[in-house]
C-alpha cells in the first residue's frame, strides 16, 4: 500500500495503479457522535480496502455536501457543484500519473452528486476507471442480519452509532433519546434542514448500537465493498476482451 508518507522513489518503484479516495463530512451527528464521524469512518474503511487491493491511499476529503446539516454548528460543507469539480480534478490528476482506477470510498449519504460526476468521467477520462463506493450501499441489503432497524435509520442512528462504539468508544456520549420519534422520509431532506425536523439533529435508533453489531457491520462493508470491486473488474475485463474481439484492435 501507498500513502502520503511515502516518496516520489517508492512510487516510481512500485506498479500500483488504483488509488483510495476517502470521503467522509464534517457536519453535526447529534449530541451523541463527532462532527467528523463520517470521515473518521471513511479513513478506517478505506484504508483497511486500500491494504487488500495495494493501492494508494489518498487523504480524505473532509468536507462534503453536508448544507442539510447547516444548522448544527460545527457543520462546514461543500456546495455539490464545487465536490464535483474537486472530484474531477483529483480523477483527472491521477489519470496524468498513470493510474488506471480510482474508488471513491464514500461515507456521506448526502453526497448525491458523486454519482452523476462519477457517470461522466468515465466517459470522459480514457484510461482510468472512476468506481462510487459507498460501503452503506453495498452493505444495506444485508443488515436485516445485524440491525433492529433497516428503514429510517439514516444520521447517527443505531448504524452509525454502533459503528462508533466499535471503532472509538471515547468519542461517544450520552444519547438524547427522543421520545416518539417522527419519521419523515429520507428525501425531506430536499426540502428542510435536519435541525428542522429532529429534536437532537440524529435521525434513527442510536439507543439500540452495540459495539458488537459496530464490529460485525465494518467487517460486512469491507466483505460487500471488495466484491462488488471484484465483480465490477471482471465485468470490466470482459467488456474490454468483446471491443478487442469486434475492432480487431
Ligand atoms: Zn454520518
């Protein structure tokens, strides 16, 4: 694995063409959760997925598309046109230097825009393959396995908090645990500020994580994430061998 702390000689030296792109946010998670659980979570995903695939592995981005969250003090975010063009420069540099894929190892739902931007660099940069992972995404369709809740769990709630719990027991405290909580759909979102609609700016069952499905849901994630790396490769080799077989080329 490559990371920051090593020289222009280590990477002349190695043959490693997929990069790691942690992207966490740094936005209120309740009283219970650090602002920066999303990149905290990125980094630890990441880089135990940049060690399996021995790729480089970049800094997080740290500050996402988080204005849902404006009101929480501590929030800072990106407007989603600006994540796009940082995202397009960090592909378009790595194209330059002779990667040939870059994962995008995403921890915040609000980062709708990764999709559409992801969509169009692979149109447009010959040669490296942006992939979106968002591990929560990979993984959801399994955590009926762990979770109580798998609908209207989505900001610190049992998930994240559990997560935490695991990872760093410090940097978790007492839960505001709201009485007869109102679900609203996730997409309100689009419409009102979290600190609008949630007493303590968590949406979700914080009171019922456990270190224990903390442990089970980062091994699932990393279990989810490679496969669907694997698959995306295979599919992607194959894709490549049908061009050749047709153009001859
Ligand atoms: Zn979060």
């Amino acid at each position: 694995m490559l990371t920051i702390f090593h020289s222009k000689k280590d990477f002349e030296a190695s043959d490693c063409r997929i990069a790691v792109l942690p992207v966490g946010a740094t936005e209120q998670h309740g009283s219970h959760l650090p602002v920066g659980t999303d990149t905290i979570f990125a980094e630890h995903f990441s880089r135990r997925l940049a060690e399996e695939l021995d790729a480089y592995l970049l800094p997080a981005i740290a500050i996402s598309s988080s204005i849902e969250h404006r009101k929480g003090k501590g929030t800072v975010y990106l407007k989603s046109d600006t994540l796009a063009l940082v995202l397009r420069d960090i592909a378009e540099s790595l194209q330059y230097s002779g990667f040939t894929k870059l994962i995008i190892a995403n921890f915040h739902g609000g980062n709708w825009i990764i999709k559409p931007t992801v969509r169009n660099l692979n149109r447009e940069l010959g040669g490296l393959q942006t992939v979106l992972l968002y591990a929560g995404d990979v993984a959801r369709p399994r955590y009926g396995e762990i979770f109580n809740h798998v609908q209207g769990d989505i900001h610190a709630g049992e998930m994240e908090t559990s997560l935490m719990l695991h990872l760093h027991p410090e940097y978790v405290s007492d839960i505001k645990v709201q009485k007869n909580p109102v679900l609203f759909p996730q997409a309100y979102m689009d419409y009102f500020d979290v600190g609008e609609l949630t007493a303590d700016g968590y949406w979700g069952f914080p009171e019922e994580a456990t270190a224990e499905k903390g442990s089970k849901v980062i091994e699932l994630m990393l279990h989810e994430g490679l496969k669907y790396i694997e698959e995306l490769e295979r599919v992607t080799l194959e894709v490549k061998a049908r061009h050749a077989r047709e153009t001859g080329q």
